[in-house]
C-alpha cells in the first residue's frame, strides 16, 4: 500500500513538475528567446514583460487616447493606435518593429520592399489562429489563407483599383453639391421646415 502510495505521489509530482515546466517556458523562457532573436535581427521593441507584455501599456494610453477630444484631422492613427504610434515616433522610424500581445511577440513591418517579401510570400507568413467560434463569426478576407486568400484578393482587386475610387469620390463631391443647393432653395421657403441626411448615399 505504501509502495502505491509513493509511487502515485512520485508520478503527481512529476506531473506537476512537467507542466510547471512548460508554464515557465511559455510565460517566460520562450518569450525571452525570441526577443533576444528579433532584435538580433534588428528589429526593435519594448522588453518582455511577464504575462502581460505591453498589453497594460498600449490599454492605458488608449484610454488616455478616447479620454481627449478628436481633432478636425485625417490624421487618426494616433488615437486608435495610440501605441504603435508612440514606438514608431521614438526614434524607430523607418525601423521594423515588435510589440507583445501578452507572451506572444507581434511583428510590425514598416520597410515596403519587406512588406512586398511578405507578400509574395503568403504561405510562409501564416496570419494568427483564432479561435474557432471566432473564425465562424468573423469570415471573410482578412482570415483567409493561401490559395483561398490569393483567390479572394485578386476578385476584390478591381473594386480598388484608381480610377474607380476617383470616380467614386468625383460622385460623392457632386451629391454634396447637389444637397447644398437643394438646402439653399428649401431654406428660402421659411414656411417649410426641411432635413436632409444623406444614408448611404440618398437624400432622404
């Protein structure tokens, strides 16, 4: 009975041991091995910090971000990606970058010829795995793989091709004239009390 006892206490022990190991290596050791890699390779990026990464950090200032009023601007990265944006405007211009998504290092390409590689390359740059709810909820083509990926990219291709996003904005800069005037005529009969929305491209 002892016997049985020492042997199943030897066996839990090693069972606790082997996946207190592999916590260690996968919270810590790994995450270690691969920064001291990516900036070997030049890459640049905070240190790993344990569990979190810069998960609290990029949380912060985007809270910090959404607490101040949007600007009258186009430029909008900064408030919805408040901490890419304060790592590429420290000195990391032009630089290739890295950011943690808690143990997992996340690779930001910033030069265009490398950006093309990754590309062309589609099959050895595999996108994050989702979860499979996920994945079922969010189809489409930014989840999409290989052969499925290309298939879908080159059917969408036209749709963004120049000339057809000018004549898209020439069509929207014309409706808006069109509504401006429209507002002008109806503001000159004061017995009317008119309201225009444009849903979707109708006046309604």
């Amino acid at each position: 009975m002892s016997v049985l006892f020492a042997f199943g206490s030897v066996l839990l022990c090693i069972v606790i041991l082997k996946w207190l190991w592999k916590l260690l290596n996968g919270l810590w050791l790994n995450p270690k091995r691969l920064e001291k890699c990516l900036k070997q390779q030049g890459l640049v990026g905070n240190s790993y910090k344990f569990l979190m990464g810069d998960m609290k950090e990029s949380s912060t200032l985007r809270a910090q971000a959404l607490n101040k009023p949007i600007p009258f601007t186009h430029d909008y990265y900064h408030r919805i990606q408040p901490f890419t944006h304060q790592i590429l405007n420290n000195s990391c211009a032009g630089k290739n970058i890295y950011t943690w998504l808690g143990p997992v290092p996340t690779i930001l390409i910033t030069q265009p010829e490398l950006i093309k590689d990754a590309f062309n390359r589609m099959n050895n740059f595999q996108k994050q795995r989702l979860n499979p709810y996920t994945q079922i909820l969010s189809a489409g083509l930014p989840n999409y793989e290989g052969q499925k990926w290309a298939k879908h990219r080159k059917l969408l291709n036209p749709a963004f091709q120049l000339h057809k996003l000018k004549a898209g904005t020439w069509e929207k800069t014309n409706l808006n004239k069109w509504v401006t005037e429209r507002i002008k005529v109806w503001s000159r009969h004061s017995h009317y009390l008119v309201f225009a929305y444009i849903v979707h491209g109708y006046v309604v």
